[in-house]
C-alpha cells in the first residue's frame, strides 16, 4: 500500500462527513481491502478499517488503484467483473438493440455488482439529473426546440437557399460544393445530423437533378460533410462534450483536433465523389425536376435569418472571450429561439409550443443520459476500470503516452458503439487512469476522442448513415462505405502520426 493511502486512512477516522454525506475516496495501491459505500448518495471509500463516522455507510468490496499485480486472482478477477456492465452494453448495441434499452440494462446489472440497494439506486439516479451528461441532454432538447424555430419562421431554408444562390449553382461540381456548404453550416448549427438534413433535402435535391447529380452522390455528402460538422459548430452535442471532459478552449479545440479533423475528411471524400459521380451519374440519377416549385425567402424570413445569423455570432463571441461554462449554452439556445421567433413574427405562446414540440422529440435521448452517469459510476465502483487499467499496463508501459492515445483511438472506433455523447463519455471514463498515470495531454487525448466517434460512424451502418441515404432518396449503401472506410483510414493515420510526433 502506497504512503498516501496509509495517510488518508489515518486521517479519516477525525474527519466529518463532506457535504455530499460521505467521506472522500481513498487511492489504494495494493491489495484488497474494505470499502464503504454511503447508503444516501451512493458515493463509496475504500480503507484497510473503517472511518472513524459510519454515519450510513455499509461494507462491499471493491478493486482500488491500477498497480495491482496479476497474481492477486481473487482481486483481479473481481474487478473484470466490474466491466461486465461495459461489456454487455457493447455486445447488446452491436447486436442492434435499441441503446436506451441495453444503457438501462446495463444499469441494473452495474447496481447490482456495486452491491447497490434500492435507497442509494434511486439517489444515484437523483444526483444523475444535476450531472454534466443531463446538462448536455437538456442542450440538445434545446436545440431541437430552436431547430423547430427556426423552420417555423423560414430562417433555416433562407439559409440554405442563400448558399446555394450566392455559389451560383449550374456544374455538378459547383452543386456538390453547394450541397457540401449548406450541409456543413445547416447541421454545424442545428447540432443534429438529421434535423439538418431533413431541412436541407427539399431545397437542394431538386438542383442536384437538375445539374445530374446521383442519388449516390448526395447521400455521401450528406453524411461524410454532416458527420465533421457535428465536431465544427461551437453548440453541437460532440463539441460541447468534449470541451466538457477535457478542459480545453473551443479555439484550441478548433484549430488543433477538429479543423484537421474535418479538412481530412472533406479532402478525401471530395476525391471519392468525382469516382461515384461518374460512375453513378446514369444508374443512379434523380428524375428531371419539370415544374418543381422553386423556394423563394419572404422579408419576414430574411429578417428572422438576419436576426439569427447576427445573434448566433454575438453569442459565440462572448462565449470565447468570457470562457463561458457549458450552462451558459442553455441560455443561448432559449435566446435565439426567442429573438428569431420574434424577429419571424411568431407570437410568445406559439413560440414556446414550437419549442417544446422540439424537445419532446429528444426526451428518449435525454432519459438515456441521465441513465448513462449511473452506469459509469457502477462501474467504477465495482473496480472495472481500475481493471482495465491493469489490463492495458504492458501496452501503456511499453509505447507510453502515444499508446494510450492511439489504443484509446482504435477502441473507441472499434469497439464501444452507441450515442456519439455517450461514446465520448464513456471512453473517457475508461481511460481516465491511465491518463493521469502517464501525463497525456488533453489536446491529443481530444483527438483521440473525436477520431474514435468518426471512424465508427464511417465504417458501421448507423443512424447517420442510414438517414443520409433516406433523404438523399438513395439506396448505394455499397458506395457510402467505400468512401467511410477511406476516410476512416486516414482519419486514423493521421491520429496516430499526430500521437507519436506531438506525444
């Protein structure tokens, strides 16, 4: 046992309770001890004896610390037990059960392990709603009250039409940057993938078929382009988690992990294109529009989009100067929802009904985080990460820092599927030791995060994927996975040359 372990055991026996009703968490070395675990807020400590105020604690045993040695069987093995939660969730997302499903599943099955009783499940589940992940949740139903919103009063296809309009569209390659830019700005700033999509569709497919842009084409577009903007825009679910867990700035974040990012990716998939354009351009083409209806904005919904775009820039500036926290974000996402709903002419009522319609449809997405901080925490209790600390020893030992930061890359794009939010977090979780073992810095450790949810999305059929080709009206799945696996190979290089070079 480590010297700090001996001095904070000592110490607790005179200390008080902390505000959350329990003792701090004590760093064990070696072997395996007794831990307590607070029956009012589930928080646990682990000591060779008992703190001095039990207060409500009660014993279970727990795996401490990441230098435990591989002869201590019965203590190992209790923490691999501790992953099991982890590992079913796996085996039960990629066997294609709903994810809130197996997340609430696997969250019994982790209390149960923690040796959880039913007062400190249902306080764990309490403490949930205040965390970091419920907070994002909150954001992302706001967002898609502010994507309603906006639709409402017209500023979004406005948007769009002005892209399309300023590039003058009449080259399929002028219609596929066209397409590309109003995708990367529509989705950046909705935040979700389908949401802009849904929105994008109806404007720019009728200019696709009228410069013979494929089917196959657009589909790609829309999911490789919508995929980086979800790491560009400073309000999206992945940006906001990220900036969250790691620490750093959105300007930093920008410049270093997700601009490289997504310049990879647009580069190759721009490459990719020319190759399905030819040789889809008369196998997979859309009908002759004929007298489809062209949209035209109203001044109402010029007005509302002026008021919006010059609203959203005020608000990330101030959010960078400032260093705004993450909650600072529900207040941006309620305030343009008000100004343009005004600006558009939409009365306070109606507005607030839009908005609320929006978030309704994200309420099984919030619910699946509040689900998921439990689920780490079991987890955590039970020792699996600690044990998979132990497990990933001779590897970290052995590369260093780049090979966590590269293992935690692959893993991430391999092995862990899901929610991208709830990817982010957990693998973050998982690699948290081993993090602070070995010193890696945040920025690369960002990178890693942000290539493992891309590269799965890229070469796994999901949800994006799926969607993209529902409104691109195609069915080339065979052609949107060659350009996946393309760019998740290079999107892969390029993360593990930046680990060894910048580690």
């Amino acid at each position: 046992m480590s010297s700090q372990g001996s001095e904070e055991s000592q110490e607790s026996d005179g200390k008080k309770p902390s505000e959350a009703g329990c003792f701090p968490s004590v760093q064990v070395d070696f072997g395996f001890h007794v831990g307590y675990i607070c029956r009012e807020c589930g928080h646990g400590q682990t000591s060779v004896r008992p703190p001095g105020n039990l207060c409500h604690m009660r014993p279970f045993p727990v795996l401490q610390g990441s230098a435990m040695v591989m002869g201590m069987n019965g203590t190992f093995l209790w923490g691999l037990l501790g992953l099991a939660p982890l590992a079913i969730y796996i085996v039960l997302v990629f066997r294609g059960m709903d994810v809130l499903a197996a997340t609430a599943t696997c969250v019994v099955i982790g209390a149960v392990l923690s040796g959880q009783t039913m007062v400190s499940f249902g306080n764990a589940l309490a403490q949930s709603l205040g965390s970091f992940l419920a907070l994002v949740g909150l954001i992302i139903m706001l967002g898609r009250g502010l994507g309603e919103v906006l639709n409402a009063t017209g500023a979004s296809r406005t948007i769009v039409h002005s892209i399309i309009h300023t590039i003058g569209v009449d080259t399929e390659r002028k219609a596929m940057f066209g397409i590309m830019a109003s995708c990367l700005v529509i989705v950046g700033l909705l935040g979700t993938m389908a949401g802009g999509n849904a929105i994008i569709a109806p404007i720019v497919l009728p200019v696709a078929a009228a410069v013979g842009l494929s089917r196959s084409t657009v589909g790609v577009i829309f999911q490789a382009v919508g995929e980086e903007a979800l790491i560009l825009g400073p309000f999206t679910p992945p940006v906001i988690t990220l900036l969250g867990l790691t620490g750093i700035g959105y300007g930093e974040m920008l410049l270093f992990v997700s601009l490289p990012v997504a310049a990879i990716t647009l580069l190759v998939t721009w490459v990719v294109l020319q190759r399905i354009q030819r040789s889809t351009r008369h196998s997979a083409s859309y009908e002759t529009p004929g007298d489809t209806e062209r949209y035209e904005p109203t001044p109402r919904s010029r007005r509302a989009t002026r008021v919006f775009a010059l609203s959203f820039l005020a608000a990330v500036a101030y959010g960078i100067i400032v260093k705004a926290p993450t909650s600072f974000v529900v207040v941006i996402m309620l305030g343009l929802s008000l100004v343009t709903g005004f600006a558009g002419g939409l009365r306070f009522g109606e507005l607030l009904k839009l908005v609320v319609r929006g978030m309704a449809g994200n309420v099984g997405l919030f619910l699946l985080f509040v689900l998921l901080d439990p689920f780490i925490r079991f987890v955590e209790q039970s020792g699996g990460f600690a044990a998979l600390a132990t497990l990933m020893k001779p590897l970290t030992e052995a590369g260093g820092k780049p090979a966590v930061v590269i293992a935690g890359g692959f893993l991430g794009a391999f092995g862990i599927s899901g929610a991208t939010v709830a990817t982010l977090k957990l693998l973050h979780q998982m690699f948290t030791p081993l993090l602070a073992t070995h010193g890696v810095s945040m920025l690369a450790w960002s990178l890693a995060l942000v290539v493992a949810t891309r590269v799965h999305n890229f070469v796994f059929p999901g949800a994006n994927m799926v969607s993209s080709l529902g409104f691109a009206e195609s069915e080339d799945l065979k052609s949107m996975l060659r350009n996946g696996w393309i760019v998740a190979a290079c999107q892969l290089v390029f993360l593990t040359a930046f680990s060894l070079l910048y580690e």
